[in-house]
C-alpha cells in the first residue's frame, strides 16, 4: 500500500474495534506463557525456587530503573521538541515561499559558492534566484532517506512534492501525531493529513492504535 494512502483510515470505531481484535490473541498468549512459566517454577526444588524469587526481585528493581530512564527520556524529547519548534516553524515559511532567507541565515553563503564568490554584502535580492519556496524538499528529503525512500510508491512522488511541511505535536502521554502540510494540489482538498499514534503504556515504544485522516479526493484523483 503507497505512502499516501497509509495516512487515511476509516472511521475511529473500525480502528478501535480492529485494535481490540488484534489485542485478544496477544493477551491470551501472555497468559498461556505466564501459567507455562508458573507451573515450571512449582516443579523446582525449595533451594531453586529461592534463587529464582531472587532473580525476579532484581528484575523487577531493573525494570523499575528502565521505567524511570523511559520517563526521563520522554520528558527530554518533550523539551527538545519544544526547543525546536521555533527552528522548524523558520524551515517550514523558507521552504513553502513565505520568506527569504535572512542576512544571519547567509552568513555561511560564500563558503558554499566555491572560489572567488562575492561577499555577502555584494549580493543583491535581485541577484538571488526567485523561485518560490524549495519545491519538492520533502520529496527530496524522504528519497534520500534510508528508511523512509522504501516506502514511497511511484504514484506517491506526484503528491509528495507538494508537501510544504511535516511535523510531529505531542499529545498527552506518549502519544503524538504527524502532521503533513500540503499546498493547493489537483489530488484532494485536504490542508492537513494527521497520522495519530496511540502508544502502549505497558510497552513503551510500542504502537498499539493509529488514526488517520480520511483524505478528501477530488474527482478522478484518488490514487490507492
């Protein structure tokens, strides 16, 4: 299935109700393996079975550091994302049109001109290319990315590059959103496409629910 279509869903119950039937065999597998492991421990000598119980009282004082790292972890990348909002809203107007490039933003630029470039001072706004915006830098962005270029599929690249803008909100607990910007596009009318991540609270790190928004397509255009 493309990329794009990945960021629709169906309707929030659908999801729910697909969410609790893939939860079912899961839970009963924990608790096949947990009656297996119980039924194992009360066949051991009293001797084994006291060093057992001593290992599971170390492993639950580890478990109970790794929650905490989690937490700390977690509140970290909250600061960082605040941190950074304020960069990525500067990306976001440089690459959709909404501005030049600032004076302090170009201070770098000689160095990237190669030999006898001008100075900064020498460069004119109308010497500066006029395009609008970077087109296709998100498109640019996830082909060059290890990861994110084996999931686009050919019909993907012709809406990708209307992509403005990708960013990630927080949202209470572990759980955040994706957002995708587009500009105006012959495809669909939507502005916005969210991709919600609902995390596991008793596996961190792990996804147990994703919503997404139903892509309004125009006439002709829907592409999955």
């Amino acid at each position: 299935m493309c990329t794009i279509s990945n960021l629709s869903n169906m309707s929030a119950t659908s999801h729910q109700e697909e969410s609790k039937t893939e939860a079912k065999p899961k839970d009963i597998s924990k608790l096949k393996q947990y009656k297996l492991f119980k039924k194992l421990v009360s066949h051991l000598p009293v001797e084994q079975k006291k060093k057992f119980a001593a290992l599971m009282f170390i492993a639950r004082q580890r478990n109970d550091i790794k929650e905490q790292l989690e937490k700390e972890i977690c509140d970290l990348e909250r600061e960082y994302n605040a941190a950074c909002a304020p960069l990525y809203k500067l990306r976001e107007e440089l690459v959709s049109g909404k501005r030049d490039p600032t004076p302090q933003e170009l201070a770098n630029l000689p160095k990237y001109q190669g030999n006898g470039a001008k100075t900064l001072e020498g460069i004119g706004v109308q010497e500066m290319e006029r395009t609008k915006g970077i087109p296709g830098f998100w498109l640019k962005a996830f082909q060059n990315h290890s990861e994110m270029n084996e999931f686009i599929q050919p019909e993907d690249i012709f809406i990708l590059k209307y992509l403005t803008d990708v960013r990630k909100v927080q949202l209470e607990g572990n759980d955040y959103e994706v957002v995708f910007v587009f500009e105006s596009n012959d495809y669909f009318t939507n502005k916005e496409l969210k991709k919600t991540m609902i995390m596991d609270p008793e596996e961190p790190g792990e996804c147990k629910e994703t919503k997404g928004t139903a892509i309004a397509w125009k006439e002709g255009k829907d592409i999955t």
